[in-house]
C-alpha cells in the first residue's frame, strides 16, 4: 500500500473522529478505544492499509519525540505552590506508592516467570509503573468526585513518567550488561554512566526551563512574541532540553520532564499556551501513537502473549497497583470509595507505550518480544477497562 494511501486511511479516521467529538465524548467510548481499535482494524491483523514495520527508524523517533513532549508538559503543568498545599495524597501515591508497585511488579514478575532475570521482571515493573490520566478523562472532569481524588490522579500521572526514567534506565542497562552487550556504550563504566545520566540530566533540564521562562516573559513583556511563537516555544524548549543533555551526558528525558517543571514553576505569563499546544498539536502525536500502537504493537503483542503476559497484564492493573496504592493512604482518613478509586485508576498507557519501543531501540534485551506483549496486553486491557469503567465510578460518588 502506498504512502499516500495510507495518509489518506488515517486523516479520514482522524477527520471522522474530530467531527464527532463532542457526541463521542458523552459517550463510553473513549480516545484510546477509538484509535486503537481504528489502528488495529486498518493495520496488519486487519485490513493491512497501515504498515510501518519496514521503517523502525521513523517509528521510534516518532515515540522518541512524543515521549519528550509528553514528559514537558505534563510536568509544566504541574504547580509547585498548590501541590505544597495539597500535597499528602500525590506525595504518598508517588513517594511510598510508586516503590512498592515497582517492588511488587519485579517480585510477581520474576514469580509468574521464573525463567526471566531480576534485572527483566524490574524493568517491566518499571516501565508499567506510570499512569496516564488521558485514560480517566470521565473521572477528572466530573465534579462530583472529591477535588483532592481528581487532583491525586492528575498529579501522580504527570510526575511518574518523569519518576520511572531513572529505573527503567537502570533497569535496561542490567539487562544488556547482564547479556554481554554494549548498548551505546552504557555498559561501559557502568557506576559513571548512571551518575552522568543521572545527575546531568536535571541540571541541564532545570537550567533550560529556567532559561525559558525568563525569555517567554521577557518577549511577553515586550510584546514581541506572538501566541502562535509561544507555542511553538513549548516545542523548542522540550527538545533544546533533550537535546543538551544528550551532548553532555545527561539522560535527555529526565532533562525534559525537569525543563517543563522548571518553565511552568517559573512564567510570569499566563501559562494557557502550553496546555492549548498540548489540547492541539500534542493531541495529534496522542492519537497517532494510539494508532500506531492498534496498528503493529498490538498484533505483534498477540502474537506472542502467553498465558503468563496475560496474568502479568491483569495483575499490574488489579493487585500491583491497588494494594501498594492503598498502603501509601493508610492514615489518610479517606472514605474506602475514594481510596479503591486512586487504587484502580492507574491507567497504563502513552508512557508504557513510548518506554517499551524506546528500550526496544536503545538496548537489545533478549527476549524482549515476551516484554513488549506483557506491556502491549496490560496496556490494551488499561485502555478498555478503565475507558468503560471511569463514567461509571464517577457515578458512584453522586448516585442521585
């Protein structure tokens, strides 16, 4: 099928969807639903219009490059100032939530399959450890569930992604050092590598968003910069942050998700461009990612599912998160509805998507088509369970 066919195919989809978007969105049916299932129907397993598996290349720089917007502006948006008044619930979800969920993840893993290493079972607790809230929009914006439930799921979601680097880093250098193999180089000198990556990293990113905020201010100030101009400087600031620290040494996506807390803890301005760039130019790299994922992660992650991924993907979402979740809240004097709900809306989606094709690049893991289907599955049944389920809960707490 031809490049220009296949554009056509998914600007259609894409199209249909934008039109009907409103009717859709008082509906079960959410964005993911909708773009993995149309990705899935026109890829490999369906009607084969979409195949993008003859150019890894583009297909992982485009994960490479949505990864890092992602990472920006989730953590632009988080503010510093309201998460100190309100901090108990997202500081005990991420700080004594987040470890255990890791720490449970490696331990069922390496249980459910013995065969893997230790290094195996704590990188994919690792790389399913982040949320996404795009997947629990009926939960965050109804009003009658509880402000500081809606806030939790929402701050938890933008700061883990940024968390989880670290392990997930660390995690696929022990494997490729465990196999023997040099990954760019990262199994050499394995103490500094980390340390650099590490340690560079935020310097470089905390510095970049500083850096930009004076000069958005500044050009807003002086009326110089047009919004169309300040938006796209969400774009440039990303990845000049990315960018840096891949030069000097730093881990480009903890540069990142630290140049995006830094710009939005520092404006002056209004911060509307950066959430309007992500409500528009980012919802376009979401839903290709979803598509891309419907299209050749999903078949790929079928194809090799056993029932031990299957088990994996159901107990990420059930058991290994809920019950470290729930322990993080003891003593928080929240009602069982409120605490189950931060407990199962830990929805598994772009993040888990971006890590998995990004190590798959960076790091050659044997064995790691058994990793990328406990991820494709745990993500998929993430996508429809919490998409179908969401409305629902949210009624529970006004059943009026």
């Amino acid at each position: 099928m031809s490049a220009a066919v296949q554009i056509v195919v998914v600007c259609s989809g894409i199209l249909l969807w934008a039109l009907l978007s409103r009717r859709l969105s008082t509906s079960v049916l959410s964005l993911p639903m909708i773009f993995v299932a149309f990705g899935y129907a026109i890829g490999g397993a369906g009607a084969d219009i979409l195949d993008l598996r003859v150019n890894n290349g583009l297909l992982h720089g485009f994960a490479e490059f949505t990864l890092i917007l992602v990472l920006f502006t989730d953590a632009a948006g988080v503010r510093l100032g309201e998460l100190r008044r309100t901090y108990v619930l997202p500081a005990r979800m991420l700080l004594i939530g987040m470890p255990l969920t890791i720490l449970l993840g490696t331990l069922v893993a390496q249980w459910v399959a013995p065969e893997a290493s230790w290094a195996t079972a704590l990188l994919v607790a690792a790389i399913l450890a982040p949320t996404d809230a795009a997947l629990a929009q009926a939960i965050l914006s109804s009003d009658s569930v509880p402000g500081r439930v809606r806030q939790a799921i929402n701050v938890e979601s933008g700061l883990n992604d940024g968390l989880a680097v670290p392990v997930i880093l660390l995690a696929a250098t022990l494997c490729a050092s465990t196999a023997g193999i040099d990954s760019d180089g990262a199994t050499d000198g394995f103490a500094s590598f980390i340390l650099l990556q590490l340690l560079l990293g935020p310097l470089v990113g905390v510095a970049t968003g500083y850096l930009l905020a004076k000069c958005v201010d500044r050009a807003v100030d002086s009326d110089s910069a047009s919004d169309a101009g300040r938006a796209i400087s969400v774009l440039a600031g990303a990845m000049l942050a990315w960018s840096v620290a891949e030069i000097v040494g730093g881990n480009g996506f903890i540069a990142a998700f630290m140049a995006g807390l830094a710009l939005g803890n520092t404006l002056r301005c209004q911060r509307d461009f950066i959430v309007e760039f992500m409500e528009s130019e980012g919802q376009i790299l979401t839903i290709l990612t979803f598509v891309i994922f419907g299209a050749i992660l999903l078949p790929i992650g079928l194809e090799h599912a056993t029932g031990k991924t299957v088990l994996l993907a159901l107990l990420f979402l059930t058991l290994i998160r809920m019950l470290p979740i729930w322990i993080s809240l003891l003593g928080t004097r929240l009602q069982p509805l409120e605490k189950f709900s931060l407990g199962w809306f830990g929805p598994r989606g772009l993040a888990s998507i971006l890590f998995a094709l990004l190590i798959d690049e960076q790091y050659a893991i044997p064995g790691f088509d058994q990793i990328l289907a406990c991820v494709v599955l745990t993500v998929l049944f993430s996508v429809f369970l919490h998409g179908a389920s969401a409305a629902p809960l949210a009624r529970l707490f006004n059943p009026r």
